[in-house]
C-alpha cells in the first residue's frame, strides 16, 4: 500500500519529468524524421557505408537538439507560469494544441523537403518563401512530384508524433497541495535555463551551425544530417545578413583578384553584326540544359532547332548558368549581375533599383522595349525587377485568352510565340524585346504527342524540352518571312540548367553548362557557323551583347564580353557559378567545386591550379560583399 508521503513525491517527480520528457519526445522525433529522408533517398543512401549512415545520425544530433530546444522554449515557459498561476491554468490542453500546431508544421516542413531535395539538391530553406505570392506556381512546381505518396508520408508522419508524445510524455499530473509554486516554478525555471547548452549546440564560444554537422566527403551525407526545421529558421534569420560570411581572403587581396578578371587584355572585338543598331529579340529559355544540347555534346535529337542554328549562327560552346533559379538567371542575364548562394538579389527591390539594365541601356539609345510571358510575372518577385529595368510594355499571363492557358503555368510557348509574332511588327525599330519561355518547366505537361517514350521524369523533361525547341522553330520559319527579321539579332539563351536526364548532383558543372546562340538577320554571312571556345557565364552575355551595338558596358562592371581577348590571367576565359551553398569555377583546364558550409573542396575535374579555386573564393566574397552594400 503506498502511503501519502509516497504518492506525494511520485506526483512531484512525474510532474518534474514532463520537461525532460517533452524534450525527449521532440528530439526522438527529429531524428525519426532524418530517418524518412534517409529512406526517402535511399537511391543516395544505399551508396554510402554504414558508418557515413550512422554518422548522418550521429553528428546530425547537434541541430537535432538545438531544434529541440527552441521548440521547447515557449511549452517549458508556459510550465514555469502553470506553476506560479494554480490548478486553473489550463497548462496541459495549452501544451498538447502548440505541440499539435509544431507537429502540423514540422511534418509539413519535412515532407515538402524530401521532394525540393530531389530536384534542388539543397535541404529546404527560405528558399520557398519567395513563390509565396504566387501559390498557383507554387503548386505546379510541384506537379511530378507523388503527391500521394507524400500525403501518405505526412499522415504518417502526424501519427508518429501522436504516438510518440502519448507514449514519452503522456499526462502531466498537477503539482501536489502544499508543494509551494514558488519552489515549484524555480525548478521549472533551471530546467528551462539548461536549454542554452543545447540552443547553441553545446558550451564551445561559438554556436551551432551546419558546418558542424558536416563530417563526410560525400554532399549527400552532409546534406540528410542537417535538421530542417532549424535550417528554415536559421537562413530566414540569416537573410541579407552581415558581416559577408565569405571572407576567405583579405579584402584587398579578394578585390585584385577579382579585378584582373575582368581586366580587358585588348579593345578589340570580334564584329558579328551587319548595323550597329538592330533589332534585338532577346529569348530566354526555360531550363534548357547543355545536356539536351547536340551542338554541345549533350543528346541528340532533343533540340534539332538548336543544332541546325549553330550551323548558320553563333554557337557558344562553354556558357554557364549563374545559378539554378529562374529568377536568378533573369537578373544575371539582363542585369550581368552574380547570383548568391542562400538568396536572390531580385527578393530586395530596394537592391534592384541599383542594378544595371539592358532594358534601360537600350531605352536610353531609342529602343522600343516590350517583355513577355506566358505566366505571372509575380511569380519570385520579377515584376519589380522588370519594372525597374525600364519595359514600356509587358505581355503575361493575364493578357492571354483563357482557352489559351492550357498550362499550369499559364500559356504554353506556341501560344507565347504565336502571340510574338504577330505583335512584333507593330513594335517600333529598334527594339528590344525579351519572352520568356516556361513549357519546359515542371510539370512538364506539353501540348504535342511524347516524341520519346517513358513517363519517368527525365523522359517527360526531355519531351518538353523537344516541344519548346519545335515550335521555337516553327516561330523562327516564320520570322524570317518578316520584313524586320533582316534588321534583327536572335539572342537564345536557358535562364538556368537541369538536373535532368542524370539526376545530376548539385553542385555539378553539367548543371549549369546551357547552351547561348545568336542569329538572325542582321548577323554578317562571316559569322554564320562559328563557334566560339572562350569560358563565360550567364553574366557575360550583357558586355557581350553591348560590344556588338558599340555601346559602353562599364555600368555592367560584373560583366565580361565573350567576343574579345580574353585576361590575361585566364587566357581560355572562366565561369563562376554558385549553389547552395557553394560555388564551381569553370575553365579550359577544367571545374573545381567548393562547399562553403564545410569549407572545402567538393571535388574537381582535371588538372586544375590552386589559384583557380583561390579566384572563385575572391569571387564569391567580392560578389556578396557587393550585394550586402546595394
């Protein structure tokens, strides 16, 4: 028989144990939850040892329980109060309806990461926030993915979590009559206090990060062992932070670098026009990767349109994507502006407005300017940035007829094309027109019979890719019909690469590697079928482009023109390009990878120089340093 003193100090000591409890529950479930994305990916994980696969849980625990603890943070405050406030306060239905919210959250949270994951190549973070003006978009990116395997997943997971907490935590007996709040709220208080170990990771002077988890040489592993919910919490405080957190180098060693790069080794410039002012129609494409290329050594027969354009056009045959987002690649293109690795300078509109423009270079010089697109310009944010740059007219998806929007995006890219067309002649010459194409983006639903067969994603990436380049070129038939066409200049060039066909890893130069063309009627006969070598990025293509209009591009100071000597310190030219959260230096000698997080080398192909990696770290610090100062 337990006699009253007995039940009095079980009821204390049950009580007492609902914050280690409640802590326990929590962290349980985080790594619960590492352990679907690991099987989620298990086409990544089964590659690796036993040992990286236990490391992942292992050294993942730090995040895990700095997760923890900042969950834990406002429930344990609320026990504190329940025992100062009495038997009234409604402590333990408070508790099970936040933790309940928390569960809704952390299991949304992790379930929308096992699929970003599979086609960004980065754990979920801030990223997402940036489409949320535009749910429409927001939910047809999404359109390959297994919507109900992912439901099921997500049930799954809110089950779990019920179970777990009925199992760890259970009820919370009220305190004991004569056991003083005051004493009782003091040790509730320790208790809540010793959450600082864990919110920074342990007693070391500097707090938990991600490069702390990072323990192996293979990305996959570093990635599965990040908590996601921290990591969403800790880039959204981290956006548009300072200090740079690239300082690699001293900033006036970073700066010389830098420069030499884009120090001009001669005036002089390969002239490819007919007319100093032609038209310019100025075509982006939506995810074309130089892997679907023929002219580029990527497959062929995806993009017969393309190949047939390289040999009467001018084919460059080593541009590189800036980044891996539309609105990444937008600004990089129009702007000749680096992109960051965790945000995008096109998310500040305060920063934007300090951005170079074609656009309104071009205005300046009497262009007639005019962008379209099949969808909304909303969509990241890009409408303040297309409207800063100085567009006088815009074409989306509102000014297409309904029936027309057959897409999830908006209007397919016949629809776009043929409405380009028929409006280009009323523009007035010059002009300056930017379309952006958007049908071969997921989910890959196109308007024409699959010329390949299969409906895995690759195979539904690589139709869609074949459609937009079929009826860019049915478009292309037609324009040269046009009286304007023999004024004209075609710039096509991908806003971004792919991770399609291959599953490329993200960090990987085949990624970024998109194909850039000109053509066009005002091109000089000389200049038809050349392919040029030189190593360029995506922010290259506006010095470029401004060389051939013999107009001044030091406004573009991020920008280097592709036609001309090359520095002399990269006589075959470079590429920089950034992920999350890294960074890949392209040459002739060949593409070096870093892992900023880890700071280290991801891997390199080729002999490639220690001053080649040296450059992209001066880079990437004088690139951000100058976004932190917009």
């Amino acid at each position: 028989m337990v006699d009253g003193r007995s039940f009095y100090l079980y009821g204390v000591k049950n009580r007492f144990a609902f914050q280690p409890r409640y802590f326990l529950f929590w962290l349980l479930y985080f790594v619960l939850a590492k352990g679907v994305f690991v099987g989620y990916h298990w086409s990544l994980t089964h590659t690796l040892p036993m040992s990286t696969i236990a490391g992942i849980f292992g050294y993942g625990l730090r995040l895990d329980a700095a997760a923890t603890a900042y969950v834990c943070t406002l429930p344990f405050l609320l026990f504190i109060g329940s025992a100062l406030a009495g038997p009234r306060f409604p402590f333990e239905r408070l508790v099970r309806f936040l933790t309940a919210v928390l569960g809704v959250v952390v299991a949304v949270l992790t379930v929308a990461d096992l699929e970003l994951y599979r086609a960004w190549g980065f754990r979920l973070d801030a990223t997402p926030l940036q489409y949320l003006s535009t749910p429409g978009e927001m939910a047809a990116s999404a359109g390959s993915a297994p919507v109900a395997l992912l439901l099921l997943l997500w049930l799954g997971l809110l089950a779990l979590g019920w179970w777990l907490y009925t199992t760890v935590v259970g009820r919370v007996p009220r305190l004991p009559a004569g056991f003083g709040r005051g004493r009782a709220a003091l040790a509730g208080l320790l208790y809540t206090a010793l959450l600082v170990v864990p919110l920074r990771g342990g007693l070391q002077q500097i707090p938990v990060n991600q490069s702390d988890v990072y323990f192996s040489d293979r990305p996959f592993a570093n990635h599965a062992a990040v908590n996601v919910p921290w990591n969403v919490a800790n880039s959204l405080r981290l956006q548009n932070a300072g200090p740079n957190p690239y300082q690699f180098l001293p900033d006036s060693t970073a700066t010389r670098l830098t420069r030499q790069f884009y120090a001009s080794a001669g005036p002089d410039t390969v002239s490819l026009l007919r007319t100093t002012r032609p038209n310019v129609l100025f075509i982006i494409l939506e995810s074309f990767t130089g892997k679907l290329v023929g002219h580029l050594g990527g497959e062929r027969g995806v993009t017969p349109t393309l190949d047939s354009l390289s040999q009467v056009g001018v084919s460059f045959q080593n541009l590189y994507a800036a980044g891996d987002r539309s609105q990444k690649g937008l600004v990089a293109l129009l702007s000749g502006y680096p992109n960051q690795p965790t945000t995008s300078i096109i998310k500040y509109p305060r920063k934007t407005e300090r951005l170079p423009h074609l656009a309104r270079v071009l205005r300046a010089q009497g262009y007639g300017t005019a962008y379209y697109h099949g969808g909304e310009l909303a969509f990241a944010n890009m409408k303040s940035y297309l409207v800063t740059a100085g567009y006088q007219q815009f074409t989306e998806r509102a000014d297409f007829a309904r029936r027309d929007q057959n897409s999830k995006w908006g209007a397919h890219d016949h629809v776009l094309l043929a409405r380009l067309l028929k409006e280009l002649p009323q523009q007035r010459p010059p002009f300056f027109v930017t379309a952006f194409t958007l049908s071969s983006h997921e989910p890959f639903d196109v308007p024409m019979q699959p010329h390949f067969s299969g409906e895995d994603e690759a195979t539904r990436f690589r139709n869609s890719v074949y459609y937009t380049d079929h009826v860019l070129g049915q478009f292309l038939q037609q324009a040269r019909r046009q009286p304007w066409w023999a004024n004209t200049l075609v710039v096509l060039v991908a806003d971004h690469g792919h991770h399609q066909p291959g599953d490329t890893p993200n960090h990987a130069p085949e990624k970024f590697r998109i194909p850039l063309l000109l053509t066009g009627g005002a091109l000089r006969p000389s200049a038809q079928g050349q392919r040029i070598a030189s190593f360029g990025s995506q922010t290259d293509v506006a010095a470029t482009l401004l060389a051939q209009l013999k107009l001044p591009a030091h406004t573009f100071p991020w920008s280097r023109d592709l036609l001309a000597p090359a520095p002399a310190a990269w006589p075959g030219g470079a590429a920089f390009y950034c992920f999350t959260d890294g960074f890949g230096v392209a040459t002739p000698a060949g593409v070096v990878t870093y892992d900023n997080v880890a700071r280290r080398e991801i891997e390199h192909t080729g002999p490639v120089p220690a001053a080649q990696l040296q450059f992209g770290q001066a880079y990437e610090q004088t690139s951000f340093a100058d976004f932190l100062q917009k």
